[in-house]
C-alpha cells in the first residue's frame, strides 16, 4: 500500500521512521540497504512517500510497516522545496535515454581468475570477448566474439580454465589484446558508440587493461551504459540482478543456461535491451 507523511523522528539501530500522517502517526520500518540508502536524507524531516506492506509487525517497541521501496522524498517548508528522489523523474529520464540512443555497442567480456592457490596481488586481464553492434533502428550491422590470449601467461591457470571450459590449447588462436582493443577503439570513433553491458565489472577491467597493455585509455566511461543499473533504477529495486534470470522474467521465456560465453551473453544483452525497451516505451 502506498503511505506518505513527514518524517518527525528517527531511530537509527532499528531502522525506523516515525512519520506525522494524515490524522494519524504512522511508523516505518525498513532494510539495511534502504536505510543506508534513504536514511540520509531523514535528517531535514521531509516529506516521503512510500509503498509499504498491508500487516503491521513488531520491531522493538514498535508497530511497524515494513518499506518496500521509496515512490518521492521532498522536503518542503516556507524556505524553500527540494526533491531528493522521485521515481517518476527517474523513469522519464531512463525513457528519453532509451528514445534517444542511436548505435549501440553490446559488450561481454570474460576474464581470468586468481588461482586456487594465490599468493599474489591479482589483476583480471580480459580473457574472452562478445561484441554485438546494432544501429539506431536496432539492424544487427556485426556480432563477433573470440578469445583473447592475456599478457600474463599465468592468467590462464586451471581456474580460469575450467571456469570458460577451455583448455590451453584452445588459445592458440586467440586474438591478441592489441586486436580486441583496435576493434573497439574502431566501433567508438567510427560508430559513435553507447556499450551497454551488464555490470559495472566490465568497465572496470577494459580500464585497467589499458594500463596493463601500455596502451592509450578509450573513451569508455562516458559512452558505457550498466542495464543491470538502469532496470533496477527503472524498477525501484535494489537487488542485484542476474542475466538470465531476468531475461527470463521479462520474455517469459525458458533459457538454458549455457557455459561462460562472452558472445552468448552479449546476444542475451541485446534481447533484455530490446523487451525493456519496448516495455517503457509502451507505458505512460
């Protein structure tokens, strides 16, 4: 059920808010995360707006309702009105983002592991690739993927071995770094790229690659789209979602899933992509 009202007190070690309502003093309780997350914005007494469960239990010395996730935080008084969060304002903009994204580089990569036993610092060097580009009416225009052979021969130890279900002689044609890193710097200066990818590790490691090849860094960050992120943000969640199962829940569709492919999992990227799309933009 959806609840609103001023915050008029905060209890930090349970994790609840008390909240002036309409003609009656309403109490909340939430998670760790939601807390850590929201909890902030308490402290100037504010006006928040929640969906919340039906059933009041027992927290402590209080009766609570449990919050489900936040719908708007204001705080308005005779100074002044600022939002802090409002989920309405999230989706319109995750609508214009999708209208507006023209070609599309979808990006998977796979990358080594520390071994079983590790004694050292470890660096994930990228190991395999997938690259799926589409243009701004969503024509597939290329698809690859490949290994890729990693500077470090001791990345390819028996644990990232057995993770990809390789085996070392299967890197004998693998392409080089210099080769993936070409293909992508083409696609960004050429096709003026978004990558969308799912995750932030991704990111994370091409740019740390860039380092540990001794090579000039791409313009990655500010093209790089996380659609875990934005499905998330788009749906008020606050959990970590998986590729396949969430492929699943919004096709309705079965899915095997296979072993650690770079390219299966940028194709299934691409198809999460394209139903979320066409969900938004079928709502109001």
């Amino acid at each position: 059920m959806n609840l609103y009202g001023k915050v008029i007190d905060t209890f930090p070690k349970q994790r609840i808010v008390k909240l002036e309502g309409v003609k009656r003093i309403l109490y909340l309780y939430m998670s760790r995360k939601l807390f850590r997350d929201f909890g902030p914005y308490f402290v100037n007494k504010p006006y928040i707006f929640v969906t919340a469960s039906g059933d009041k239990k027992k927290y402590g010395n209080f009766y609570c309702q449990e919050v489900l996730h936040f719908n708007k935080i204001v705080l308005s008084d005779h100074r002044e009105k600022k939002v802090y969060y409002n989920i309405d304002t999230i989706k319109k903009s995750i609508k214009s983002l999708l209208s507006k994204m023209k070609s599309k580089l979808f990006l998977d990569l796979e990358f080594s592991l520390p071994p079983y036993f590790n004694t050292m610092a470890h660096v994930p060097e990228i190991v395999q690739y997938g690259m799926v580009l589409e243009d701004e009416n969503g024509n597939l225009l290329f698809e690859d993927g490949s290994l890729v052979m990693p500077k470090k021969k001791y990345s390819l130890n028996p644990r990232t071995l057995k993770f990809l279900s390789k085996k070392r002689e299967d890197f004998q044609h693998a392409c080089s770094y210099e080769d993936f890193y070409r293909l992508l710097k083409r696609f960004i200066e050429e096709e003026d790229v978004k990558i969308i990818a799912w995750g932030r590790n991704d990111i994370l490691t091409i740019e740390q690659s860039f380092e540990l090849n001794g090579l000039k860094p791409l313009d990655i960050r500010s093209r790089y789209i996380n659609l875990m992120q934005v499905i998330k943000n788009y749906y008020n969640s606050k959990t970590d979602l998986g590729l396949f199962s969430t492929y699943q829940e919004l096709s309705g569709t079965e899915y095997e899933v296979q072993r650690h492919d770079a390219l299966e999992d940028a194709l299934i990227t691409r198809e999460i992509f394209r139903i979320f799309k066409a969900l938004v933009l079928k709502e109001n």
